[in-house]
C-alpha cells in the first residue's frame, strides 16, 4: 500500500512540474471603446494534452482577471507561478480546463 501511495504521489509531482510555466498564446489588446482607450494583455495556457479534445481551441474557459496593481508589476506568467504553487492550475488543466489570464 505505501508503494502505491508513494507512487501515485510520485505521478502527481512529476506532472505539477512538467507543465510548462510559459503560456502557449498571449496577445495584446488595444481597443478604442465609448471614448475610452481599453488597453491590456492576455495569456493562454491550453489544457492538458492528454484529452481526446482538439488541444489548440478554447472549449472550456477559466478566466482570471488581475487585481489591483497600480505598479503592474505582475505578468501574467507570473499570477500562473503563484497558483501553480498551490496545484490550482494543474488542478484545472488536468480537468480540461483552458486558463486565460486577463492583465489590464
């Protein structure tokens, strides 16, 4: 039994770790909207390639806006490092989830 436990631990880790923190799209946004010039970023991470899915299309969105950073200092690599520490992210891309971080 703990050479299982050990094992499928094992499994868990190498796979937290194995996700790419770089995103696989990120696109500027510049808009011009009522009078107001809307400008920001944002990032893809698709979800994990081991569903029957096509792997290059958003199906199944999580979207994350950024707080409040009046210096913006964060990137949006940077907001997926913090979750990826807690296994949030691999959580919802193991589960087919696609993440996009909205940065303003």
């Amino acid at each position: 039994m703990k050479n299982l436990l050990f094992f499928l631990l094992t499994l868990l880790v190498a796979n937290v770790f194995s996700q790419s923190l770089e995103p696989d799209e990120t696109h500027n946004i510049d808009k011009y909207i009522y009078n107001l010039n809307v400008s920001g970023k944002y990032s893809v991470w698709y979800k994990t390639h081991n569903l029957d899915i096509d792997d290059d299309k958003i199906t199944r969105p999580f979207i994350i806006c950024e707080g409040f950073d009046p210096v913006n200092s964060w990137s949006g690599k940077d907001v997926y490092r913090y979750q990826m520490n807690v296994g949030f992210m691999s959580c919802l891309r193991n589960r087919g989830y696609d993440i996009i971080i909205l940065l303003a």
